[in-house]
C-alpha cells in the first residue's frame, strides 16, 4: 500500500470551489505513482465528501522531497512512515493526529517491520550474524523499512555495517534489491515486511526462491519477519496547519470505513518505539550521541592532533611576526596614501588649467569674428546716439523718435552684453560641477554661443533622436567645451569650400546605456597616419594650432565615463566625430 521516490501531482475530482483554498496532502511514496493513486485516493475522496466544500490535493514525493515541502510549508498534512515521520516531527514539529489501521497485523502500534532475505539456496545464510563479510544491499541509510529496523537487529547479534564486504543501497523502487539477491549481485537484501508476499501475489517472484534470516515469529503477522514490529504510518499536521481543519480532518479520519483493501484510520499511538530505535542507533534526530569523547578522539587522532598543534604553534609566531609587518607597513601606507592624495589634488588642478587654456584658446582663435561681432551693436549704438543729438540740436524731434531711438539703443546694448555674458561665462576659470542637465539644452546653449562667436560660420543642422527627458549627469560647460572644438574643427576642415556648400550636422541620438553626439562636416578629411594620431597631446594639422584641443576634449569625455572618437563619413566627404555619455553617468 505505501507509496514511491516520485514527484508528482494527482488532482483529485472534487466540485469547483473558488473561495476555499485547496488542502493539500504530502504523501510519501516509494511503490511510484501509480500505486500511491490506487493506495491513497479513497482517502482524499472521503476527506472531500465529509468536509465539503474543501478540495484536497494529494503531492507524491520521496523522502528528501517531502521533507523539503515540510520545510518550506507547501503541504499541509503529511503521510508517511514513523521512522521519517519521527525525523520530521523532531526537526519541523509536524504532529500526528491520527495512525493507519492496516489489515493483517496485530494492531497499528505493531504494524510494520523489516525482512532481510536471501536465496533460499543459500545453505550458509541462516541467520543475521552469517553476514559478516558478504553483500548487502538495502535501500537508503536513512530507510526506516528498508535498512534501519534491520540494522537494530543485527547490531543486536554483533554486525555493524562495516563488517559486510559491501553494501550497496539501491534506493527506490524496493523491488530493486529482491531482484539483486535473485541475481546473486547480493547475498542478502534488507526490505520491509511482506513485500515478498506482495511480490509473489502479483507473480513477480516466487516465494519459495528466497528465505527470511533469523525469523520471528509474531501473533496476527502473516508476512517473514527479521525485526520487531513499530507502529503504522501516521497522518500529521504541520505547525501553520489552521487548528480548525487539523480538528476537521482528524474527525473525518475516526468516522472513516474500510477501503476495499481493509485500510482505515484509528487515534493516533505512541510512537516512542520508533524513538528508542533512533537512539539506539544514534541516527536522526539523535545523531549527536555519536560524538565521541576526548580521550577517544585523542587515541583515535593523536597523529593529527600532533600536527594541529605543531601548525598552530607556527601560526602564533607567523601571526606574531605578522603583526610587527602589518604595523610597520601601515605606517608607510599611510604616508604614500597622502602623497598620493597631494598628487591627485595637483593633477585635479593641472588639469583645470588645461581646460581653461582650451576655452581661452578657442577665445583667441575666434577673436576676429568676436571682435567684428560686437562691433555691430557697437556702431549702430553710436549712430543712434549721433542721430539724437543732431535732432536736439536742430529741433526737429519729437516724443515717439525719440522713444524708438532709445529703444534700438537698449536693444543693441543688449546684444552686446548677451555676447559678452556668454564669452565670460565660457572663459572663466573654476572648478568642475556635474549636475543633471538636459542633453538637448546643454547642445542648444553651445550651438547658440557658437553662432554668437562665428555670425559667419555654416548652418548648423541639428537631428534631434533623443527620447523624452533625455539627460546626463554632467558639467555643462566642460559639454559646450567639447562641444565648441569639435564645431570649430568643423569650420576650420571645410575653409576650401565655397561657403554655400559649407554645411554642419549634429546627431542625437540613443545607443544602449549611452547617448551618442556626433559632428559631421564636409571637409576633405584626414589621411590614415593623422588619424591615428588625431587625440595625441599637441599634434596638429593646422598652421596655428597647438594640438592641445581634442587631446583635452577626449580627457573631458572619457571622465565622464563616455567615449570620443572620429569616423571618416561613408556616402560623403568630410568627417564625423563622436562622443558619448552615460545614460546614467557615474562619479568621475
């Protein structure tokens, strides 16, 4: 009747109910799938005829699978033998509400027990202690039926499983281990009672083949026996098991018939037996009992011990020594890390002034064009004023040419300052800031200063592919800065062209984790060896120029954790020169 090592759901036929959760039922099964169904659902139809309208769910499930549905509180009743359900209720706390009443067997507090069998051949295999030296298979350590109930037994006669010349455990199904004592691939075999008869019902076998070791005799037991007998298989709850239903189903259980095969439930007995094996066996829940004393261990060890102590002797001076290294070592840590700190200070501000000379040389190099742009509010602010003075002088005025007067005069002062807030804005040295700003306005601001500095410069398109509230954390000025080299770049490579084909591109535009900037122009291009040596501190293509530019412009870029690099354009002349920026930019 009981059950096999497979993971399983069975969903038993029960009317749809959508406002109570299912119950559902761990069963330990070790005969497979098919017959823990056949063995256990008249249990879940009965539970859902008397406690309508709960569903319950039967879940197959080996040893260690049940367990860890115990564990994790996937189940919550539980149906297994005494010795694992002994394990568990030590270990989780499960609590047995009612016990099997099997056919067949005295009573449910002596129900089940093991065989060790061999073939009936064997003319040297009488009893237990006759397995000294040979082949023994069983099916786990841990299988209560199928190796501890035995295992008692013979330690009883003097046989401990290291005296077998070999035990193999076959696990699940059992039948495994009948078939290899059949085979001679084992002397003997340790399977719970009754399965030979079992077996030999259903024809596999023949039960005159094999013999029981050391037979006992018990009243109301018809099967072989090699073990005393222990209480049935118990039905338990679990400690999140709701108290109501625990009560519920332990009632069902008492009122339950016979099922066609004879099974029904009784009160729950004393499973203490069960106990008393663990610990006479100091397996389970009282494994601890094996730990061995001190004078034992010292016998048993005393050359590793030895050595133990030898090893720690020489970790105390090591640690000793150590420790003096460690001190003396610190200190000069200390003193490299603020020199390093001085060093870092040093290279923050030399690195500041660079970026400074760069801003003040693109100043210079534009200086013409800013000198020309701001003389134009200049004169026109002189004419106005000229032309004011010569109509009071001469009478002919009046209210409203006067206010237009006045007003061209503010607004091209205006201009100028605008100009002039710009450039100084631009110009002034301080310390870098990065704070979050619109990649679109930080783009718009450098494109509009540089329209401001070079009336004369080419159109600048600008394709905006940006998403919505696309920004960066960043210094903006040292953007624009970056910004306004690659455009002045850009003017300086297409001076050859007429200035109706000179024309600049800007792209925005999302890639991956990062945006990507790009500046394309018309130029003629660069030759393989510049290049490659294009972001070299101080190489230059121009007469006039110091090299210095890109260098700083790449420096800037890549502290921003972002990358700067040129691609000759691919359906045109000219280049394109890319940055990118993080989406979300780090701590520089």
């Amino acid at each position: 009747m009981l059950l096999g090592i497979l993971v399983s759901l069975v969903y038993i036929p029960a009317a749809r109910t959508e406002a109570v959760a299912p119950v559902r039922i761990g069963v330990l099964a070790f005969l497979g799938s098919e017959a823990a169904l056949s063995d256990w659902s008249p249990l879940a139809r009965h539970l859902e005829a008397a406690l309508p309208p709960r569903r319950f769910v039967l879940a197959y499930y080996d040893a260690a699978g049940l367990r860890e549905a115990v564990r994790r509180e996937e189940v919550d009743l539980v149906v297994t033998n005494s010795g694992h359900y002994a394990a568990l209720e030590s270990e989780f706390g499960i609590s047995r509400i009612a016990t099997l009443d099997s056919p067949g067997v005295p009573s449910p507090a002596r129900a089940i027990g093991s065989a060790v069998i061999a073939r009936a051949d064997r003319r040297d295999l009488e009893v237990l202690a006759d397995l000294k030296g040979r082949r023994v298979a069983a099916v786990a350590e841990d299988a209560f039926g199928g190796f501890q109930m035995a295992w008692r037994e013979l330690r009883r006669q003097g046989v401990e499983p290291q005296d077998f010349a070999q035990l193999d455990f076959l696990g699940f199904p059992i039948s495994r281990i009948v078939t290899a004592v059949a085979e001679g691939e084992a002397d003997a075999g340790i399977v719970r009672a009754c399965l030979l008869e079992e077996l030999a019902r259903s024809g596999a076998i023949r039960l005159a083949d094999f013999k029981v070791l050391s037979p006992r005799r018990e009243a109301g037991f018809a099967c072989g026996l090699s073990s005393e007998l222990y209480p049935d298989w118990p039905i338990a709850t679990l400690r999140h098991t709701d108290l109501r239903l625990a009560k519920a189903v332990a009632a069902a259980l008492l009122s339950m018939p016979p099922t066609a095969k004879g099974y029904a439930w009784t009160a729950p007995v004393d499973y203490r037996p069960v106990h008393d094996l663990f610990r006479d066996l100091q397996v389970g829940p009282y494994s601890y009992l094996r730990e061995n004393t001190l004078q034992a261990l010292a016998r048993r060890y005393w050359p590793f011990l030895l050595f133990l102590f030898a090893a720690l002797a020489g970790w105390v001076m090591h640690t000793v020594r150590v420790e003096q290294q460690v001190h003396a070592r610190t200190a000069a840590l200390r003193a490299a890390l603020a020199e390093r700190d001085a060093a870092e200070a040093g290279m923050r501000a030399h690195q500041e002034q660079l970026d400074h000379l760069s801003r003040l040389s693109v100043l210079g190099e534009l200086s013409g064009t800013l000198a020309h742009e701001l003389n134009q509010p200049l004169a026109a602010i002189g004419n106005y004023a000229q032309s004011l003075l010569r109509r009071l002088e001469s009478g002919r005025y009046t209210l409203a040419i006067l206010a237009e007067a006045s007003r061209e005069i503010a607004a091209q002062a205006e201009r100028a300052g605008g100009i002039l807030r710009r450039i100084r804005t631009f110009a002034k040295k301080r310390v870098a800031v990065r704070e979050k700003r619109s990649l679109r306005e930080v783009v718009q601001e450098a494109t509009t200063l540089f329209g401001a500095m070079l009336p004369d410069a080419p159109r600048v398109e600008i394709d905006d592919r940006l998403p919505a509230g696309a920004a960066v954390e960043a210094d903006a000025l040292q953007m624009e800065q970056v910004l306004l080299n690659l455009l002045k770049n850009a003017v300086d490579a297409m001076q050859e062209l007429a200035p109706g084909e000179r024309a600049i591109a800007v792209t925005l535009e999302r890639a991956g984790h990062h945006y990507r900037i790009g500046v394309r122009d018309r130029g003629a291009g660069l030759s393989p060896a510049s290049a490659e040596r294009l972001f070299e501190p101080f190489f230059t293509t121009k007469s006039d120029g110091m090299g210095l530019g890109l260098s700083i412009c790449k420096t800037i870029v890549e502290a921003h954790g972002g990358h700067l690099w040129a691609e000759p354009n691919a359906a045109a002349p000219g280049m394109t020169f890319f940055f990118t920026l993080p989406t979300d930019a780090p701590d520089a």
